[in-house]
C-alpha cells in the first residue's frame, strides 16, 4: 500500500491539495493532528480529507478550538487564531475533530500527534525526549508531528540516532524500531516554506520525504481577509 502521511495542516488549504496532488496515486491517507488552527480553511480542509478518507489523530489546536483544551498555554497569536476557528469552525467538522483520538495504530505504525508519553503538547526535538517515547513504543514504528520539522529518531543497539531528512530523502525500515516526523504540510518551521510530507510504501518498506511548493500568496490573502495575525501571515513565506 501506498499512504501519504500528513501532519499539521492547519487550515491552509492549497497546501493540503498541492500535497495530495504530489503524492497521488496512494491508497489511504494518514494525519497526525493540527489539522486546523493557524490557517483560514478550517471547514474546506476538514472536508477534503474527508472526500479522500484520511484517518488518524488529534492535535493540541484540534482540540482547543472545540473546547476540549484550555488555551493557556497557547502564544498570543496562536490563541488568538485557535478562538478564531472555535467560532468559524462547522457543525460537522466539530463533529469530524470530536471524533478523533489521541493515539491509533495502524498496520504497525503508532499514530500521535506529540508523543508518545504525551499525545498533545510534547514536543519530540531531542534523543532524550526520543528515548522516552521509544522506550513505550507497542510497534515496530510511529509517525509523529507537532515540531513542524521533518525528523527521525532510530533506536540502534540501545543508541538512538537523529537524522534529518530532505526533499527525495528516503529511509529503508528495518528491524530498528523509529519515530518518523514528516514535517507540516501547512505551516513548514525548517527554514524551507514548501509543505512537507512523506509517503510510506509497506510494500517495499519505505518512506519518502517530499517537498511540495503550493500557492502562499493565496493562503495569505486568505488569512489577512479573515483578520488572522500579521505574523502568522508573514511567516508562512520564510517557513519558520
């Protein structure tokens, strides 16, 4: 099978269809959380992946913009944007969020949106922070996403490696167990502002990063006529 694996879309839709474009022909579709927030699409996004059949996780802003998570913790911008979709968002796409749980496992791969001792805020950066959600890995193998930053973490004789992984990169799964980040489709923080995504062949046994360029100027068009913040706005061009 051929899957595309997407996180942290965001709302941004012309992300979200020039990713799916790039990597059709695939069978199924996984998200890993944050499909909303930040972004102005919050319903059309939700619909697309609904019209493909994605499944998979919730997100930290998922959560907070049906009220399900305080936004304390949130930046001002981020809070500000994540109020925003709480009040814009549709009935049915309350609906859809709602429905999502923190963790899954699919065809031996875990699905999370943080990590894996901590689904919602936990950010996976570090080897140590790695090791921690290795150490309680039921699979052979997890998608995370959160960090908006294509990583991965493989577990090697007791040593947990880094490795970082481009446009084209692909990574050979083996017996070493792995933490795999596909970076974000809708708001990239690598310093490269094309969406990022992996597509994994359980065939071969493969996962391959893409980059993908899709309109911004039209998702900032859009986000400055909803009124989201200038910063989130800008930010988008730099991919940080």
């Amino acid at each position: 099978m051929r899957i595309a694996v997407l996180s942290d879309i965001h709302g941004n839709l012309p992300a979200l269809d020039a990713v799916l474009e790039a990597l059709a022909p695939f069978d199924a579709v996984w998200q890993l959380g944050d499909v909303v927030g930040y972004g102005p699409e919050p319903d059309e996004v939700v619909a697309r992946l609904g019209d493909v059949g994605a499944t998979g996780v919730r997100g930290n802003h998922d959560a907070a913009a049906i009220g399900e998570l305080e936004t304390s913790a949130f930046n001002t911008d981020a809070r500000t944007a994540v109020l925003w979709t709480g009040t814009h968002i549709g009935a049915g796409t309350r609906r859809w969020l709602a429905a999502l749980p923190e963790t899954s496992s699919k065809d031996g791969f875990t699905l999370a949106h943080g990590s894996l001792r901590d689904p919602t805020w936990e950010y996976v950066l570090t080897t140590p922070a790695a090791r921690a959600s290795l150490a309680i890995l039921t699979t052979a193998h997890a998608f995370i996403g959160h960090t908006h930053v294509p990583l991965v973490f493989r577990e090697d004789d007791g040593l947990v490696e880094m490795l970082a992984p481009s446009d084209g990169s692909q990574l050979q799964l083996d017996g070493r167990r792995t933490l795999l980040n596909p970076g974000s489709v809708g708001q990239p923080r690598d310093g490269d502002p094309r969406a990022s995504a992996v597509l994994l062949d359980t065939g071969a046994g493969t996962v391959e990063w893409r980059r993908v360029p899709y309109d911004i100027a039209t998702t900032q068009a859009r986000m400055r006529a909803v009124g989201l913040p200038p910063r989130l706005v800008e930010r988008l061009e730099y991919g940080q």
